[in-house]
C-alpha cells in the first residue's frame, strides 16, 4: 500500500508540473479542466495497471536460498477466513484512520456552515437556480444549484454577478470541487490533492469569466476591479470575490485567446502514459540470481576470470590474503560462481607449475580438472548439504580431524558394507547413535587410504567421511571459520530473540511462538482470493540479519495473492536480537509455511 501511495503522488506531481509549465496560461480552459480531473483519476489507476507488453524482469538483488533450508520448515500456520473479533489496527493504521477522522470532521463543519446560511437567508426560486439573500453581508458564491448572495451586493449591478455564478451551476463546477474534497478526506496525508483543488478552482473562475465577459465585459470588469467583499472561507464552493484570484482572472481576461496549434501540447501525455505503465508493468524476476556471471558459458567465464588474474597479476598468495582460500574450504560459506572459477583456475595453475616442476615423480598420476557449472553446483550442494547435520556430528568430526562430504544417495546401495553408519535423522542424532558414531571415527584412525573412509546416511542423505589430506603444493594456510557467516535457524547456537522471549527458559520455541501468533494477528485474506476461491499453501524464507532486521523475504506459493499476503505479513516483524554463533552475531535464515484455507 505504501507503494501504491508513493506512486500515485509521483505520478501526479509529474502531471502538475506539466500543468504548470505548459497548459496553465493557454486559454483551453475545458482542456484544462479535463486535464486535471483525468490525470488525477489516472494517477490512482496506473499503479494497479500491468501491461503484459511492457512487462520486464528485473533481476532480485539477493541470491536465493539454498534449496535444503526450504525443507527445514516449521509447522504450517492454518491461516482462515474468519469474522473479526474486534479492533486490531498498528500506529501507522491509527495515524491514517485518525487523520481522516479529522478531516470527516472539518468537512462536516463546511457543509454545517453551508446549512446556518441557508437557513437563515432568504429563498428566491427561479427555474435554473436559488438564490438565497444573506441579510447584512456582500458574500457571493455558489453551492450546487443554489446562490448565495449578500443584500449589500444586490443594491449593486448584480446581474454580471448572477451570470457568472450560473456558469458554474450550468456546468457543475461543484461537483469537481466536492471530488477533491472527498479525495482530501481520504488522502488527508497528500499535499497535491490541495494543489488540485486550488487549481481546478482557479479554473473554473476562468471558464465562467470568459463566458460572462463575452456578454458583459465592461461590468464584469467594473465588479471585479471594484473592491474585495467578504469571503466564505469554504473550499468547495465558487465564490465570486476572491482576493488572491482577481489579479489572475483580469490578467486572464486580457489575454488572446491561444491558437489552437498549442493543443498539440496535451499530446505530452501520451508519453508519459506510457513511461508510467513501462514502470509498474515492471516485475521482479525472484528466479535471477544477483550473480550475472551463473549465465554465461564455462569457457567464457574461465577466460574472463583468466584475464582478471593475468591483468591483476594473481598468484598463490592471493588465496590468503584475500581470504577467498578460507571461503572455499570453509563447509558452511558458499561462494559466487566466478569466484569459484578464480579459486580453481589458480589452484588449477599452481598445480601445473608443481608438474613441471616435480622431479620425482610423484605428481605424476594427479588429474587436473578446469572448473565447470557442473563443478559449482555440486560445491553448492556439499555446502548446503552440511548444514542440515547435527552439531553434535559436525563437533566429533572436528575432534576427530575429519572431513565430510555429501555423496547423494549412493550409500544407500551398500548397505551392507561395514563402514555404512545408518540413523534415523541425520539432522538429530540420537544419544546411543552418537555413541556408536563416535566408536566407528575412532576406529578409522588417521588414515589417507581411500578405502578409510564411512557414510553417514539417513532416507534421504548420504555423506562420507574420510581423513583431512592438505596438499603442500598449494602453500595455503586455512582457518576454521570466518567471522560472519549463515547459520540456519535449526543449527544457530543462539537463535534470534523475539521481543517477549528474552526471559524464556526455551528461546527457541518461544521464537517459534511468536512469530505464528504474529501471522494469526496480522493475517488478512485477501478479498480477490475469497472471490476466485484460490487457497493453498505458501512457503515463505526470511532472513533475520546479524543487526536484527528482516530481509530478502521470499515465497513459494499456489497463487500470486497469497504470496504478497504473506510478504506484508513478515514485512511487519519488528526487530529481533540477532542469533549468535560462537558468540559473534550472524545472519540466520528462517523459514515457516502459511496454509490459506476457505471456510
């Protein structure tokens, strides 16, 4: 919604400067008035509009999350069609909702206003009007088919005033005004809606002189340059005396009337029509990755990053110092592609120096391998895959100077090998399984033959574990862990705090608490949806930052609706406690499921 409002006064204050600087002073006074009722409605309409011609995909600017944290889901949230109990608005609702009381409230004293005079005057009926005498005043104005005027001013030559005032009922001028009052209510928070108003008021005064003064020019000129009379300080209404407007309506009035080649200005709005459905015709691809290079071929990719070495004259060292060595061997840190491709075309040539290099013959049987897509996606799917085993593995694996690596589901057809250790749930081992998995680690030793190894499997996962080997060729000094890092919510040693949970005893269900009690308060089902009987399930992903912001919302879901539903929804979290991971805080990836079920 806040969109929505940001570009709909965008929009209008774009029309109101083109008003200003090239139609205001043209003599197409109907035009004119055209123009700024249809750009105003226009402005309301074009931010809903989508034009499938213009649509473009502009690419997301967070990289998606691993396809593993997607499967790490809480229990859904049942999210139903049900009546209100009650009140249960926010501030920014109350602040809204207040603003347009007020300003109910201000209109509800005009039109009172408007009620005491008519009551009070004196009621002449004629066929195109009413004409209501306000005893003791020099008031003039009109209010739909009625005209107020003062006694003082019918002692004058009134008729030029009368003719004016019929201009503005013949063509319901009070009806513009009443339009922008009502918009004025409900945008009560918007400057130009007043701007609108005070110029399509100046207008009609305009269009009623130049009506009036082909007839009576010299009176009408008389009337206006006579005095100021009193005024009704009422918004919507056409009063004749206008202090701040007769300059302008005299100036107006001695102006030629604009060829009507200058018409030809009006066609600026077809351009910028259609920039503004260019613009919110614009969707964001959620399926692009903020890496662009994951598009291009492999040779391309390894020649670009082969040009990036030569050019920077990149060597060995380069995978310390720039810290690009830790990531890469770092389990729980997924690098970029191209950065991927650096690592291993550097490796690739370090090895390569070292055959050439070798005397003895014992490189001689080492394969090397240039980096592929391939490559990277199953890096990625190692990385992700680590992430989902126990803490408890992950610490007797360190202990034991291991190293593990995820192996699809290969294990699974040997079962009966004897280095095969099976659990129910490798994310959550048991006590007694863990006892049995450490027994088997000690029993591997620190052997580097290939056939030391063991797998760890579950119905769904396999991974092995065999012995760390570092290659000295390579000259790289690893660290354990890099200072920030994302740590799901399932592994997180200290999870994100929800306001409220501060003293919980279990931080981590009472997180889990609040965030469904936060979906079930705020929960709106969309009207659109109820209307097409669209229901179903949206997964959504979060991240809650290591300064405790929500970002880079995403969504899986059945329809469109829901799924924006959702995203208002966690937009509204307030801030956390970040989670903490060895003490440092980290960025810590949440997801939770939300089922739309009609009644």
């Amino acid at each position: 919604m806040i969109q929505y409002i940001l570009e709909s006064i965008a929009f209008q204050l774009l029309f109101l400067v083109v008003y200003d600087f090239y139609l205001k002073k043209e003599t197409f006074f109907q035009w004119n008035r055209l123009y700024l009722l249809g750009t105003f409605v226009l402005s309301l309409i074009l931010p809903w509009v989508k034009i499938e011609a213009f649509k473009q995909q502009v690419p997301q600017t967070f990289a998606p999350y691993p396809e593993y944290l997607w499967k790490l889901q809480n229990e859904a949230v049942v999210a139903q069609v049900q009546e209100s109990s009650g009140w249960n608005i926010t501030w920014q609702e109350g602040i809204l909702y207040g603003g347009m009381l007020v300003a109910m409230v201000f209109f509800g004293l005009k039109i009172r206003q408007l009620y005491l005079l008519r009551k009070s005057g004196e009621k002449v009926t004629y066929p195109l009007f009413t004409q209501i005498v306000i005893t003791n005043s020099n008031i003039a104005f009109s209010f739909l088919k009625s005209i107020f005027i003062g006694d003082k001013v019918l002692k004058m030559k009134h008729d030029t005033i009368i003719a004016h005032e019929l201009v503005h009922i013949k063509q319901g001028h009070t009806y513009d005004l009443l339009f922008f009052e009502f918009m004025r209510v409900i945008g009560w928070f918007n400057p130009l809606v007043y701007v609108y108003q005070n110029r399509i008021s100046e207008l009609h005064e305009f269009i009623a002189d130049a009506q009036v003064s082909k007839e009576h020019k010299t009176d009408h000129y008389e009337q206006l340059l006579a005095q100021v009379f009193q005024t009704e300080h009422i918004s919507f209404i056409n009063q004749f005396f206008t202090k701040s407007l007769i300059k302008k309506r005299i100036v107006m009035l001695q102006k030629s009337k604009s060829k009507k080649v200058w018409q030809l200005k009006y066609l600026l709005l077809v351009p910028m029509v259609l920039g503004m459905l260019l613009y919110t015709s614009c969707e964001i691809d959620k399926n692009t990755s903020d890496s662009q290079e994951s598009t291009k071929s492999d040779e391309l990719l390894i020649a670009e990053v082969k040009a990036d070495i030569a050019e920077n004259k990149l060597s060995a060292n380069y995978l310390d110092t720039s810290g690009l060595a830790l990531k890469y061997h770092n389990p729980e840190e997924i690098i970029t592609k191209y950065d991927f491709f650096k690592y291993e075309l550097l490796v690739h040539e370090i090895l390569e120096n070292s055959l050439r290099e070798n005397e003895n013959g014992e490189l001689n049987n080492l394969v090397i391998s240039l980096p592929s897509t391939k490559r990277y996606d199953d890096f990625v799917i190692k990385k992700e895959a680590y992430k989902i085993i126990d803490s408890n593995v992950k610490i007797l694996i360190k202990e034991h100077r291991k190293d593990i690596s995820y192996r699809d589901n290969y294990y699974h057809t040997n079962s009966t090998d004897n280095h095969v250790f099976k659990v129910n749930d490798i994310t959550k081992l048991t006590t007694n399984e863990l006892k049995d998995f450490e027994e088997m680690l000690s029993r591997l030793r620190n052997k580097t033959n290939d056939k030391q190894f063991m797998a760890l499997v579950d119905s769904n996962y396999a991974f092995e574990i065999y012995t760390k080997v570092y290659t000295k060729a390579l000259g790289v000094k690893y660290q354990s862990k890099l200072d920030k890092m994302d740590i799901s919510f399932a592994e997180v040693d200290e999870v994100p705090i929800f306001p409220g949970c501060e003293d919980a005893d279990d931080k981590r269900a009472c997180f889990n608490k609040k965030i469904q009690k936060h979906i079930s308060k705020h929960f709106n089902y969309p009207q659109a949806a109820q209307d097409a009987n669209i229901e179903g399930r949206v997964n959504t992903m979060f991240m809650i930052s290591s300064e405790g912001t929500i970002e880079n919302i995403k969504m899986r879901g059945t329809d469109k609706l829901l799924e924006n539903e959702v995203e208002r929804i966690i937009k509204r979290l307030p801030q956390m406690t970040p989670g903490k991971q060895s003490g440092k805080a980290v960025n810590v990836p949440y997801s939770i499921p939300v089922q739309f079920k009609l009644q």
